[in-house]
C-alpha cells in the first residue's frame, strides 16, 4: 500500500514513512544527479542485497517520488529516475543535511 493510501494524523510523519528504510534515503540522493539503471544502483550502493533494492524501488515508485522506465531493444534494460516530488523531497533534505554536517558529522 501506497504511503498517500494509509492514514496519517501528522504531515511530517507522511514524509517520513516515505523514507523509511535503510537504504531510501542513498537511493534518492543517487538519482538526484542522474536517472540510472539498476546494475548503476547496486554498484553506487554498496553492501545493498538485490531484493532489498527492488524492494526499495517499488515503494518509492509506488509514493511517486521514483519513476521507472523500460527501454525495449535488442536487450530489455529498466531506468529509474525522480518524479518531480522524488526532486521535491530530495531537496527537502538539504536543510537537514546541513544541520547533520554542522551537529554530527565528526570534523
């Protein structure tokens, strides 16, 4: 089930579900540069196990903030990318990013 699908009594906590998982957050900050193809994901994303990634993928394709895209050829090749809400919610995390490098991130 979709994240807009399920009940939600705090705004933030919508956003949040959205990222839940241990490797979303990686997923999305890789297609920020650049839509890419899944070998791409799993190379860029070490130590993520091939059914956790597809996994992962449908549900941010399912929230739409991840697009797939099929390309028929001589060889069927899949490339995913950010909706306008993935791009939307990436940059989101910026401020956050920010308050990380400033309170966490050891200089």
């Amino acid at each position: 089930m979709s994240v807009r699908a399920r009940p939600h009594f705090c705004s933030l906590n919508a956003a949040v579900d959205i990222l839940s998982g241990k490797w979303k957050i990686l997923l999305l900050w890789e297609l920020l540069e650049q839509p890419r193809r899944f070998g791409e994901l799993r190379r860029l994303v070490p130590g993520i196990r091939e059914k956790v990634l597809i996994e992962q993928l449908r549900e941010l394709e399912a929230d739409g903030v991840v697009a797939r895209k099929a390309f028929d050829g001589t060889r069927l090749h899949v490339e995913y990318s950010l909706t306008e809400a993935g791009v939307a919610l990436t940059r989101a995390l910026e401020p956050l990013t920010q308050w990380s490098l400033e309170h966490v991130v050891p200089r």
